[in-house]
C-alpha cells in the first residue's frame, strides 16, 4: 500500500515511500529527519506542530503527507540559510521569547507566516495570530514582544 | 505519534470522478476537506474509512464569486481564512467574517473549508474521546449502541452541533448545492440539519457539497455573528448567535433572522424572536424580549466541557442582546 | 545591588541553548531514535478499581511485528517512590487503582503495531468497589486502596505551634472560611518519554524526559532490582516540568523490562491524554482556616486544616502535606499556629508535586482570607499585611530562619507602582484590584541527601566545561550555571559548554525542585569556579611574578591588579598550565548544602529546612462583566525578593511565566473527573490552557536585596510567585464588584450566582 512520492520540504526534494494514512509530521520526523516540528497534542489543538505550507501556517498533525505533494513546504529547520537564523528566529533568541523551546517552533513558524502576510501587524493581531501555539513556560509576553520588534522592520 | 487507521487514499481532479469514487466506495469512502475534523475523529477512531477521497485537487470547490445581483457564491473547499478576508465578504456579508475569524485558531482557519465546517459531525465529551478512553463506559447511541451518558433515557442522540460557519449563513438565507453521481439537488442550509445528534445532516453517502449561495445583500441589511467560548482561540463554541436585520427607511425593523449555534443538534433558527422585532423600531425593550425568546429557544445539554447548560442558555440571551443592539446602533 | 562590579551577573542573557531551540536542533527524548529500536506502549485499566486476575497476551504476542508483553507479574512487585516511608507503585499494577492506570506494556516494531497488540491483549479483572471523593474515602468501610494505610490517609501531618486557643482567645476578631482549590494538570507542552537501550553488559541506558534522572535511576534500579550503577540515565531538552516529571513514571520500568526481554532498544512516548492523566496532576484541596487578629491587624493565631486528593498513589503526599503547612509561616509572623493536613487516596489521577508545591492552595485560602478581615476590621489589606509582615532575622515560631526578607518593601514598592490607594475601591467601574503575599523555600531540605555538585575542566583553547547533575528543564539552569562560570573567570558565556544531568558522568543531584537549583548548584558552580581561578590565578601569579591575590579575570584576559597591560590571554594560560611544573591539569570541584538548615522534628516538625526563603508581593488589577460574569485581568505587578537577580530575562520569564500560569488556574484550567473516576478532559482542547489572548502584561519593582547565602545573593523565583497569583486575582474581583468566589476555579457562572446572591441577600 506504500506510495512514491517527492515533498519539497525546506527547498530540497524529498522522495520518501509511505503510506497513505501518514500525517506530514510523521514523514517529517520519521522518514525525513526533521524533527523540529513537535507533537504536543496530535489532534489540533497546541500548534508544536506547525510548518509552513507555500507560506501558510500548518498543523502537521492533521495534514496527510498526501496532500502536500508539489507544494513548498518549510519546517523550522528551513528557516536557517547559509547558517544563519532567519530574523524571526533570532527575535525570539535576543527577547527571551525561549525557555524549554518545545512551543519555539511553531511559534516562530506562526509568527513567520504572520509577518510575511501582514508586516505591520498590531499586538492584537500578533496576540491572535499566536494564539494557536500554547506556550507553557513564558506566559507570551517575550514571545509577542518579539514579534513586535521585527514589525515595520521588514 | 497518534496515528491514524490505515486508509487509503485518492485525489480525484473533477467532481464527476469523485461523485463517482464515493459512489463505488460507499459507507466506508469519506470525503476530506482540510481535515481538521475528519482526522481527528480518525485518530479518536470515532470514525474508520478505509478510503478518503480529497477534494483538495478540484478547482470547480474553490473560490468565492460576488455579483451585486446574483449574489455570492462559494465553493465547498474554500477555506476559512479565505472567507474571513475577503473583501466582499467583509463588506457585504460580515457575519460569514466574523464567524471564519472565530473558528479553531489561526492555522484551522488556513486548513479548514467551508464545506467540512458545515458537515461538522456532533460533538460530545463522551464521544470526542479516545478509543481506549471510550472503553471504560457502555458504547452510546453515537457509536452504535443503546446508552446515553449525557440524558440518561434518550432515545436519540443529544451531541451538539457547534460549526461556526452554519448558523452565520442561515442567516443570509443560503442554500447548498449537494452533487451524487446521479445529479445534484438544491437545498436550504437551514433544511440540511437532521435534528439527530447522531447523523447531523441529510447529506447522503455519496453525496459532495459543492457550493453555498447566498442571495444579494439588501440594503439597510446589518449582520452579525457573536460566539462565546472559554478561551479566546482554540475552542469551539459553547453558544453562538447569528443576527440579520433589515431595517426600513423609518428605522423599522423589516425582517430579521436570529440562528442559535452550539446549544442543539444543529443551528437554531428562532421564529418566535425574529416575531418580537419584526415591524417594530429596534429598541432595548423589544431586544429584551427577543432576547428571552432566544434563551427560550436554546436547550443545551451537559455535553461540552467549559459551561454548564444553564450558563449557556444565559450566555444565548446575552449575545442574543448584544448583536442585536450593535445593529440597532 | 552591586551589579555595576559584575561583569555577567545581573545582566539579561538569552539562554545558552536558545539557538538550537530556535532552530529545532534541539533533541528532545522523542527526537531520539536508535538502530532496531522497538516502540512501546502503556495498557491502562479501563476500570477505576480492579483486580488483575489473568492476562491472555497471546494473541499479541502472535500479531507479526509484537516483541513482547509484559505485565504486573513481570516486575518484581518491590514498591519505589520518592519518599521511603510511601513507596507504593511497582510499575505495572496487579492491582489497577484508578481509570487509566498501566497494568501491562508491549513492544513492537512500531507504534501502529504495538496499538493494534494492546486491542488484542485480553485482561480479566475482578472489579471493586472504588471511591472518588477523599473525604467518603475516610470513611469507616470506605474501599481500601492501599492495605497499609487505615482508611485511606496517606499523609496525616499535624503542627502545634505556640498555644492556638490563647491566641483566638487574645484575638479581636476571628473568622473561619472555607475554600476549595481545583485539581490541575502541570500541561508541560512536551509529552515525557523514554528510551532505552539495554545492553550485552546488562547496562541500561535511558533517555528521559525528566526533572530528576538520579531519582528515575534510583527508583528503576529498586523496581527492577538491578544494580544502581547498571542504570545510567540521561536527561537530553526537556520540553517543561513544573513538578510533573520529577518522579518515576510506569513508563520507565516498562520500557527497560521491555528492553531487557527484547534485548533491543525500546522507546515510549507518552500521548497527550496519557501526559494528563496518568502521570501526576496538583492535587485538589480542601481548606479550611480560621485566623484571629488583634484589633491592630496584628496576626494572633491561626488554624489551618486540610484534607486534599491524593489520586490512587502517594506521590511525594507527605512532603507536599508539611510544605502545605510550612508554607503558612513564612510571609507572616503568626505567634500561633496549628495546622492538620490529611492526605487521601482515592481512585483517581495521582496528586504530586506542582510548581508551589502544596503551597498554592493555603495561599489562595489564607490570602483570600487576609482580605475578609481586612473589611471586617476596616483596615486596608496592604496595611493588614505589612503590619504582621516576616522580617529579616525572624525565626519562625516553627523555626524558619529568614536570613534575608524584603517583603516589606515588596509590598511598599509595588503599591506605589500599581497606584493601589487610588485604584482600590472603585466599584463603579467594575474594575478592581487585589494582592497577595507569600514566600518559599529554596530548597526544602526535610531529609537525606540534598547536596548539589559542579566540575568543571577547562581545555586549552580556553573553552571551559561545566559538569553538573542539575536538570535543565526549560527554566535555564545551564545558562545560569555558565553566567556564574563565565563572571569568575573573566570569560563570555559562550566559551562555556555546559553538559548536565547524566548520571553517569555528572555530579549526584537530587533533581529540580523545591526551587534549588539555582540556590544549590549555583553555589556549588560558584565553588567549582573559584577552585579552577585560584589554580590558574597560581599559575598566573608565578609566570607574571605576582601575587596570586593580585591576579585578575577579565575580558579573557588574566591580568596583575593595577597594570592592564601585564596580562595573558585565558587560553593561553591553561595552554601554560598544561605544561607548568610535571604538568598541571585546571579542574573545580563544587559542592554545595546550606549549613543554617536543621532538618524538621519528627515529631513536632520544629526545624529549617531552607537555607533562604524568597518573598514576594503580587498585585493584580482586573476589569468584571457584571453581565457575563467574565473577568479580564489587565495587569499584574510583582514586587519579588528574589535576592540579587542574576539573569533578568530569565527572571522575568519565570515572573511572566507564573503570572499566565496563575490566570489559568484562577480561571480556565481544572481536570474534571467522571462519574466512575476517569478524567473526562485529557487533552489541550478540554483541558484549558491560556493562550496570548488570556493574558496580562507583568510589570516588576526591584525590591530584593543581595541574600547572605545564595550565590552572589540570589534565591528563587521560580514556584514562590505562582502561588501568589491566584489569591492577588480573586481579591481584585472581589475589590470590582463585592464578590468573593471560594471555591476555584472563578467561572463566569460562580460571579454571577454570587452576584445574584448579592442582590437579593442586599434586598432582603
Ligand atoms: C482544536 C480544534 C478547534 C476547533 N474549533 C472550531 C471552532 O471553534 N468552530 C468550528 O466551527 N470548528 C472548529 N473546529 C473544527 C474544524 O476545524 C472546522 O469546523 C473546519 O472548518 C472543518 O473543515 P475541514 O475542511 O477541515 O473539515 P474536514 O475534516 O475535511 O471534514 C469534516 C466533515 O465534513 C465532510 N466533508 C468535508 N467536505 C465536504 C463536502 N464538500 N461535502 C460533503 N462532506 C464534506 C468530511 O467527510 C467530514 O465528515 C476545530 C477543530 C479543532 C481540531
Ligand atoms: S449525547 Fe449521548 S449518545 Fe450522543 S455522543 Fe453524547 S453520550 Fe453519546
Ligand atoms: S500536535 Fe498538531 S496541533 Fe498539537
Ligand atoms: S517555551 Fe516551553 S512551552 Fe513555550
């Protein structure tokens, strides 16, 4: 019952031979190796499992790897280029935005795809855009502050 | 992981070839929109196909479409965030807005269509559960067997209805477009609900949803869809109200359409308040009582975490209260 | 605070793994996967109470791709837990004694394979009476849980301080309330796990996700009955704690029994719903206090009595039942105090530890009270408090010594900060605000060994290596142990590696809790260090011809006071060592117990168990929909006695942290339990936890003062500020519209009941 098939994962062409029933975060973290993207609760609801999807925030959990064929899809790993973290990575580093780092990156996934569609975004809209990704340990304040920085500095 | 049953799967492009798919397959085939319901229910094991069909590759289920005169047209896979920020939505219809910005979170709104947001199936605590979790009480109605453990005697299941999407576009008059093999069928969304916790809705296996329409705005039209839910983002909705008016030149109110969401096995249309305020200015007193009506109308049972019934009925007459006197405004 | 003289302490570092955590290259135990590694799972009891009478595993054993089963009879059945005197768990029960509880575990080739075993594992129970509510749970005749605790109470710790009745006696005023605090679960966002790997030698290595590896070695090695040295744990990122994974889970015996049978590598992670509900939750109180106070505001005796959940195992009952009473001592002087707590087990979610361990609850009880009597005497709550507040160099009448207390000034400055005279009071807006008070330990010490140790090596390029036992769980111990390394030896923070938490190749540690971490291996991090500056300083002063007592650290530079220009560069001077003499090898041996502490009576719990204790003040203003009941909090300040910070951004974090955490547990988060005992909301969509939306902004005023025994003067903040959130929220709704709510947590519909109430009490 496996299946061929080639995902774009972070720019590079991934064949990976799987099942149909499988969810983009197992192929990711299981076939592929990128396990940057976390299983908090698998069932929709905490967002450690977000990657982007052509620019779009994504629950992995509850997308079968299926469905993302041809598509661009970028974990947190794809973010860093020629070594160097993307700025929205490094926002959270330089505020504090970062304790256990389990939420970290989705969060910073979300905050991402926030950022490209809507740099000037207000605290509310960051407040809601991040509202899909609970956070345990900083109570969001550093998270949301974070964001802010790179507003309008785009 | 959670993982999913073994299933397989298939990606038809046209919807002739998936009405045609879900016909061969029958029962066992389900359709899959963004899958943010129908893969959870498969991780919970609430429901097992072996086939999903996706309609994700035909381009006829996308898009939205304005025309002043014919009015708005949406294709079942559209997806929330895509109603929440278009213009004419925003513009013309803002209730659809508000209700796509209230659903789930932000990446549900990416994920999530309008056509799996409609045939939502039922939620209950008992039922929203984990297959091991389930096996330490008597299987219910909703999966098959005799017992309710949320209305003792039942005879029918009392799972909740709670998509956002539903009771805004009631509102609106909208109706849905439902295709099979064999040829499609017209039907009022307010008639697509069973009234059965069980199996919500009247759409038939085989059956796709390919579009919702809604007729053109009237003028003097104000709308709106007020949700209530314990958090902020995330949850689904504990109570949700639906509100069009329309007023005459004379600030007269000339029709109006209240629908009640989460409180019942699908939306609630309330005759009986949109009675209180039809003919009459749209004053506090008259939206006191239109309100009651509302609360009157709203029968939750203990089913969600979050509220109990009676806070939820209140809650019903609040919003009820609150919509309508920010369109009176 | 001195900080100018400082190079590291005192200034806001990011975390020294803030990096790979941004990146997604930090590894987490579920990141970790090993050739031919095998995937377990737990087979919980589907019935609250039960007998395990035979277990048919055969047709799972048959399935292709099913390793292994194993069940209760497969562990010796040699009980372990943290505390010697309640050991009740064995791994696998024989005996199921709450929904959920693990009764067997299989291996498989993958995780859908080792599903579909535990569908085909077939159990036959004898099923028995159960009891869910602790106080029907003492009852004469109630089921018994566990055979060697009469009537179920599992902790039963009593104080009799001074003389109670004269002090109610020479009170003006009395009260006693009733107040009811909700059962939680510690929602770490990483589900825990384990991998092992079990090899030809009998050495079992495990990957864990944990707040104490030398605990899960200790209690796996009894369960098990291997010896200790054949188990080595290593604890890889951990996605968050807050005293949810300091103990031994089933997981752990499981997973090396199945290791062990299969001789191949095994991994279990944990659901989501497991994480809730079968590993350990805070455990619901009941309490009940009775204050009486001079006509001044002046404390004069205090009762406190609590019976709280236990959930089917002890857990760490005994300890969190002395904190809970502990804790009542040391934001005030209380001259009298008596003090019953009951632990009890039921056939429920097992109760532990929880960030503010056992001290949550009474604050929220004894604080909400403080306000009631403040109205009653007419007195304002922050005057009430600030007369009978702990000063520095009180000694307990439980014999507490405060070494160092500013809880004065916290309540001074953050009054002032949050305009609390001009914001009390205001009815007519429907905003109001409140505060709280409370303190903590900096690590309990009740018995055994507590110490902390940290090596350190220094390589010749002068990068330096810190060996610690302390567990990093998120809240940063390793950054604060290479800011402590970095500030001795004059070098950046990141020239220093930290490696921490393996038992094999790290110092004993007992674990992150009771707020010790930065209290204990800081100090022995600071030993550590100053060893590895004095051999070098050694060195220095012979090959610069100076005194050793005139070598300076600084800028990665080893200088001679006075003369910035006779220096050599840090490597270059451990490069020298290397070859100085025979041969010289730069390594700091750390370890670290307060010497002040006095391990408490056994008897009459008289004694110190802390070497320091923080304090803090935290004041919340919120704003009531009268209509909806729902209440939004706007904004919190927090005076906190946390000693010399020596890390801002983490002390904020931890602030900020506490503040989200004290909004979702006045508010939105509670597990709730059916009617047969199981957990009816295991997972984050019933299982409320705040998002952004939620919360308030925390604003802090620096009260604290260098402590005369933390390293550089530093004590914790990491639990004692939660537990003032809570009690700060609800006076401030009580302070918006004159309602108090007692029993947790604040729903819209309890404001508005009691709203109701109000009116009509008010009309009458
Ligand atoms: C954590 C969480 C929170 C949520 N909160 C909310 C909320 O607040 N409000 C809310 O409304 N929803 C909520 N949801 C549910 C869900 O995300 C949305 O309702 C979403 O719009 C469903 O759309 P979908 O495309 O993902 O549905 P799918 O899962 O793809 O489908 C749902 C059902 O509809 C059927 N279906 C799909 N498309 C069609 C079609 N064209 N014709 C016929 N049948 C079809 C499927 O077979 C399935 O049975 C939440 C979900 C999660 C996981
Ligand atoms: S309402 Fe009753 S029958 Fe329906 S899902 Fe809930 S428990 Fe089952
Ligand atoms: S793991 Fe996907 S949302 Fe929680
Ligand atoms: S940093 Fe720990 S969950 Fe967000």
């Amino acid at each position: 019952m496996k299946r061929e098939l080639e995902l774009n994962v972070n720019d590079e062409l991934w064949e990976v031979n799987v099942e149909p029933h499988k969810t983009l975060l197992e192929v990711l973290r299981e076939d592929i190796g990128f396990t940057g993207a976390k299983e908090g609760c698998g069932l929709g609801a905490c967002g450690t499992c977000t990657v982007l999807v052509e620019g779009a925030p994504l629950l992995s959990c509850l997308t079968l790897a299926l469905e993302v064929q041809h598509k661009r899809i970028t974990t947190i790993e794809g973010l860093v280029e020629g070594g160097r973290p993307d700025p929205v990575q490094k926002a959270f580093i330089e505020h504090g935005a970062i304790q256990c780092g389990f939420c970290t990156p989705g969060n910073i996934l979300s905050a991402k795809a926030l950022l490209d569609r809507n740099p000037r975004a207000s605290r509310e809209e960051i407040e809601e855009a991040l509202a899909g990704n609970l956070c345990r340990c900083t109570g969001y304040q550093k998270i949301v502050e974070a964001v802010e920085s790179l507003v309008g500095s785009e | 992981m959670i993982r999913l049953p073994k299933m397989d799967h298939a990606a038809p492009s046209t919807l002739i070839d998936a009405c045609s798919l879900m016909r061969e397959q029958g029962e066992k085939a389900r359709l899959l929109g963004g899958g943010t319901d129908l893969l959870v229910a498969s991780k919970l094991r609430n429901v097992k196909p072996s086939l999903v069909v996706s309609l994700g590759g035909i381009p006829e289920l996308r898009g939205i479409r304005f025309d002043e005169k014919e009015g708005l047209r949406i294709g079942a896979m559209t997806t929330l965030n895509e109603l929440r920020y278009d213009p004419n939505v925003v513009g013309h219809y803002p209730a659809l807005a508000e209700a796509a910005a209230s659903v789930g979170t932000t990446q549900l709104q990416y994920m999530g269509t309008l056509g799996g947001n409609l045939c939502l199936d039922t939620r209950c605590m008992y039922y929203n559960q984990s297959e091991p979790w389930r096996k330490s009480r008597a299987v219910c109605l909703k999966m098959g067997g005799d017992v309710c453990h949320v209305v003792p005697k039942a005879k029918k299941c009392y799972a909740v209805f709670s998509g956002d999407m539903a009771p805004a576009l009631i509102v609106y008059e909208a109706q849905v477009k439902l295709v099979d093999s064999a040829g499609q069928r017209t039907v009022n969304l307010k008639d697509l609900y069973t009234g059965d916790g069980k199996s919500p809705n009247q759409i038939k296996p085989g059956e796709i949803l390919s579009d919702v329409t809604i007729p053109p705005p009237v003028e003097k039209q104000g709308s709106t869809y007020l949700k209530y839910r314990v958090r902020g983002s995330i949850d689904f909705p504990l109570a949700g109200v639906a509100v069009r008016v329309t007023l005459k030149d004379s600030g007269i109110c000339q029709d109006c359409r209240i629908v009640l969401n989460a409180v019942s096995f699908g939306p609630v249309p309330v005759p009986d308040a949109e009675n209180v305020l039809k003919g009459r200015e749209l004053k506090e007193d008259f939206i006191d009582q239109a309100a009651e009506q509302a609360t009157k109308a709203a029968h939750p049972v203990a089913n969600a975490i979050g509220a109990t019934p009676s806070y939820r009925r209140k809650m019903i007459g609040i919003l009820t209260r609150r919509a309508l006197m920010s369109l009176a405004n | 605070m001195g900080s100018e003289t400082y190079s590291q302490v005192g200034k806001a570092q990011p975390q020294i793994d803030a990096l790979a955590k941004a990146t997604g290259q930090a590894k987490y135990t579920a990141d970790f996967n090993l050739p031919r590694m095998l995937v377990g799972k737990l087979l919980g009891s589907p019935h609250p109470h039960a007998r395990v009478l035979s277990v048919d595993a055969s047709k799972a054993i048959a399935l292709k791709g099913v390793k292994a089963v194993v069940t209760g009879r497969d562990v010796l059945g040699k009980k372990y837990g943290m505390f010697k005197s309640r050991r009740d768990e064995t791994g696998l029960a024989l005996k199921a004694r709450y929904v959920g509880d693990p009764v067997a575990a299989v291996a498989a080739v993958d995780e859908e394979t080792a599903l579909e075993a535990l569908d085909l594992i077939s159990i036959e129970y004898d099923v028995l009476p159960a009891v869910f509510d602790p106080e029907e749970a003492m009852k004469e005749g109630a089921p018994q849980l566990h055979d060697e605790y009469e009537r179920n109470v599992v902790a039963d710790t009593h104080y009799d301080f001074g003389d109670a009745d004269a002090g109610f006696k020479e009170s003006d005023h009395i009260r006693e309330d009733h107040f009811f605090m909700q059962p939680n679960s510690h929602g770490c966002m990483e589900p825990r796990g384990v991998l092992v790997d079990y090899d030809i030698t009998g050495k079992f290595t495990m990957w864990t996700s944990t707040q104490s590896p030398f605990h899960v070695r200790r209690d796996t090695s009894r369960a098990l009955g291997i010896p200790l040295s054949k188990v080595r744990i290593i604890k890889p990122h951990v996605g968050g704690g807050f005293g949810g994974k300091i103990e031994t889970h089933p997981m752990h015996i499981a997973a090396a029994l199945l290791a062990m049978k299969t001789a191949r590598p095994v991994q279990i992670i944990l659901s989501r719903e497991e994480e809730i509900s079968i590993t350990r939750i805070r455990a619901a109180m009941q309490i009940h206090v009775k204050t009486g106070v001079r006509k001044d505001g002046a404390i004069m005796a205090q009762y406190v009595k609590i019976i709280a959940d236990s959930g089917a195992y002890s857990s760490t009952s005994i300890m969190m039942m002395y904190n809970a009473g502990l804790s009542c001592m040391i934001p005030y002087r209380i001259p009298n105090f008596k003090y019953d707590g009951y632990q009890v087990y039921t056939n429920k979610a097992v109760s532990g530890p929880f960030r503010g361990h056992g001290a949550n609850q009474p604050r929220f009880a004894v604080e909400s009270q403080l306000d009631m009597i403040a109205e009653d005497i007419n007195m304002d709550p922050a005057a009430l408090r600030l007369r009978n507040a702990s000063q520095t160099g009180d000694t307990t009448i439980s014999g507490l010594n405060f070494v160092s207390c500013e809880l004065s000034r916290a309540i001074e400055e953050s009054t002032k900060k949050a305009e609390w005279d001009k914001k009390r009071g205001r009815k007519e807006t429907n905003r109001g605000i409140g505060m709280a008070c409370g303190g903590f330990v900096c690590g309990a010490r009740g018995a055994g060994h507590t110490a902390s140790g940290t090596n350190i090596h220094v390589n010749e390029d002068g990068g330096v290596t810190v060996l610690s036992g302390a567990s990093d769980i998120g809240q940063g111990c390793n950054s604060m142990m290479a800011q402590i390394t970095a500030e001795e030896l004059g070098i950046p923070v990141s020239d220093v590696t930290v490696i921490a938490a393996d038992t094999e190749t790290t110092p004993i540690d007992p674990g992150t809790f009771s707020s010790r971490v930065t209290f204990y291996s800081g100090n022995a991090t600071l030993i550590a260090a100053r060893q590895v500056k004095s051999q070098l300083a050694e060195i220095a002063a012979t090959l610069m011809e100076a005194s050793a007592d005139d070598i300076l650290f600084r800028d990665k530079k080893v200088f001679v006071k006075g003369s910035p220009d006779r220096f050599i560069p840090f490597g270059e001077l451990v490069k020298r060592a290397e070859g100085f003499g025979h041969g010289r090898l730069i390594i700091g041996q750390g370890q670290w117990a307060p010497t002040n502490t006095q391990f408490p009576d056994r008897k009459t719990k008289w004694g110190n168990v802390s070497g320091s204790y923080s304090f803090s003040t935290q004041i919340a203003e919120v704003e009531v929909d009268r209509e909806t009941g729902q209440v939004k909090v706007l904004d919190v300040t927090i005076g906190d006695d946390c000693g010399q910070v020596i890390n801002p951004m983490s002390v904020e974090g931890q602030a900020e942290g506490s503040v989200y955490m004290g909004i979702g547990h006045a508010f939105l988060e509670q597990t709730i339990f059916g009617d047969n005992g199981q957990m009816m909301n295991p997972s984050f969509l019933d299982f409320k936890m705040a998002t952004p939306l939620e919360c308030a902004p925390a604003t802090m005023v620096e009260v604290g003062k260098p402590d005369p025994i933390g390293p550089y003067g530093a004590k914790e903040i990491g639990e004692g500020l939660l537990i003032t959130s809570v009690p700060a929220i609800v006076n401030a709704i009580y302070d918006a519209v004159g309602v108090r709510i007692k029993e947790l947590p604040v729903t819209p519909e309890k404001i508005l009941d009691a709203l109701e109430k109000k009116e009509t009490e008010g009309k009458s």
